[in-house]
C-alpha cells in the first residue's frame, strides 16, 4: 500500500470511528487521536521530508485534504452534541442569565464594625489578644479568687495538659485578659477596647451560647472617676440606639472593678414603657462595668495612688438582637443564607 492509499484508508477508518462518538469526552479523545500533537495525521506530516519530490505534492494535498475533512467532520459532532445535550436537560436558552450571589458582611460585623467607629470617635485605640489564655490572665490577673465560680470546670473550657499537672492553659471566657497585657506593656495614659471571640460552658439556647463576641473598655489616667464612666457609656448607647437612649447603673459585684455597676439601657422596643421584652420595667441589661479594683493595677505596676481607671464590657449579640429585632442567638451561627442575607 503505498501513502496516498494509507491516507484513504485513514478516512476510512476516521469515518468509522466518528460513528461510534456519543459524548464530549469521546468526542475530544477523536480529536486528540487524530489531530493532536501526537495524532496520526500529524505523524503523516512528519513523514513528509522522508517522500519522493516527484510523489511529494500529490501526498501532501491528500494530506491536507484528509485534515480539512477530519477537522470540519468533528466540528459537526461537536454541534449535534451539543443539540442533543440541549433536549436531554431540556435547556431554554431564551430564558434571562442567573446573576452569581453576592455576599455581605454578617450583621455580627456590622455591629462590631459599627461599635468600633463609635469608640475611635471618641479617642480609645484598638486593642486584640490571644483566644487561648493561661489562668494567670484569665483569672489571677483579673482579682479572681481560687473560689469563684468561673473557675470551675463546668464554667470554662480547660485545655488539655499532662497528667498530674494544675490547670494552666484555657479559652479565654472574656476579652478582659487584654486588658491587661496592655497595662502591663504601656503607662497611663490608656485608653483602649478590646473586641474579640470569648467562650464559656454555656447551654446552647435563645439567650445563651458558648460562642460569642465581646467588646471590653479600659481608661486609665489620673483623676478618672466614676461620672467619666457613665458619661461614656451613655454617649455609646445614644450613638447605637438612638438619642432618647437612657442609661442605669445598678450596684453588682465583679472581681476586678470595685465599686461594680450592672448596665441597663432604655428598653428599644417600647422605649421605657414597659412591655413584654423588658418585663414592664422599660429597662434592659446590657453588661457590666466600674473602676478598676486597686489590686488590679498594683499587679501591672500602676500605682493606684497616683491612677484611677474603669472599664466595662458588652456583648455584641446582645446589641445586635436589639437593633435587628433578633430573638435568638443561634441564628448568628447557623449560617441561614435567607437570615444572613437580610443584613447585606
């Protein structure tokens, strides 16, 4: 058989081949077989220079021909597979594009963006520390006693540690530990908050989950007073829920401030009337807060005598299920798109 008859052949047997082709994927491997870099027909032009001149036009017009008609033959299969796919999954392509969906920021970060804007208004800079703590920072540092509560297993999420050895390292159940690296690196002046992710055994349920963010305040200074406190946690809560916001600082106890006060706010939803929500008492309970307890600052190296400061923390959940109308903490980690996405 000599080559002109060898590239009929190979029509032939394309022809044949191309019968058989009923998919995409078998489509390609034709193409490939034929017309790749590898192919047989182009192993044909490689040959070219090994022909007889006299034979050598004839051989190469048939060459050319017998690609011209493989190329044009697989781009007709190419259409009639596509047609067919078409009516197989029954594809209207008059029918509109789909837009992609476009995310948002989560409405926790909306709230913290927005808590954060407020505070560098009014000069605190932005202070972040470590998620896992040692109990130094956590506890001793913070005046917590060995017999507090928050100390137990069944409060705080505990790290694992050899066998034998005392409880060191944890999930830290406030942002209040940062706090305290700050006073501990930098002198008075301070002022400063620290947001962040805390934990804490609590029972999932529409009030309480054991993942939830925090912002914590610290001012440190000579001559800060309890009224400085008040004045700027009330100028916080008119700038998020709006200026007929009033505030109460009811007495409490916290480990590390001394005097202690529990926040409230006028009730947003019937704006100190009293309702359901607040329990007719037009108030609601945001956080705690007060000055900074003397043992405290002497553990950092600022003498008490010479410095006051307080400090407050709020949950951003709290804030965020007031100002959307939110009635239950799960639903900021259930990852809804349809919840989600309301907030943009």
């Amino acid at each position: 058989m000599n080559l002109i008859d060898e590239i009929y052949g190979l029509r032939t047997k394309f022809d044949a081949e191309a019968i058989k082709v009923n998919d995409s994927e078998a489509l390609e491997q034709l193409r490939v077989a034929y017309l790749g870099r590898k192919g047989v027909i182009s192993a044909l032009f490689n040959r070219m220079s090994d022909i007889d001149p006299k034979e050598r036009g004839a051989f190469g017009k048939a060459l050319n021909e017998l690609k011209a008609q493989t190329t044009e033959k697989l781009d007709e299969l190419k259409i009639t597979l596509g047609k067919a796919t078409e009516k197989k999954y029954k594809i209207d392509l008059t029918l509109p594009g789909r837009r992609d969906i476009r995310g948002g920021l989560h409405p926790l970060t909306l709230i913290m963006d927005e808590i954060i804007d407020i505070f560098r208004g009014m000069g605190f800079a932005v202070e972040t520390g470590p998620e896992t703590e040692t109990v130094y920072y956590n506890f001793d540092a913070l005046n917590t006693p060995h017999w507090h509560p928050a100390r137990d297993l069944t409060d705080t999420f505990y790290l694992d540690v050899p066998s034998g050895k005392p409880l060191e390292w944890l999930l830290r159940t406030e942002t209040s530990p940062v706090q305290i690296r700050v006073m501990e690196r930098q002198k008075p002046p301070i002022r400063i908050i620290a947001p962040g992710k805390t934990y804490r055994k609590d029972k999932p349920d529409a009030s309480h989950s054991p993942y939830f963010m925090q912002v914590e305040g610290l001012y440190v200074d000579r001559g800060v007073t309890m009224a400085d406190l008040k004045g700027t946690v009330l100028a916080f809560y008119r700038a998020v829920f709006g200026p007929d916001t009033n505030t109460r600082f009811r007495p409490h106890f916290f480990p590390f401030t001394e005097p202690s006060a529990e926040v409230d706010v006028t009730c947003v939803f019937c704006k100190g009337k009293g309702c359901r929500v607040c329990k007719k008492t037009g108030w609601l309970e945001m956080g705690g807060s007060g000055m900074v307890d003397p043992n405290v600052l002497e553990g950092v190296g600022i003498d008490p005598e010479i410095y006051t400061g307080w400090a407050f923390g709020l949950g951003i959940e709290r804030i965020a299920m007031l100002k959307y109308g939110v009635d239950d903490i799960r639903l900021f980690y259930e990852n809804d798109l349809r919840f989600l996405g309301q907030f943009g």
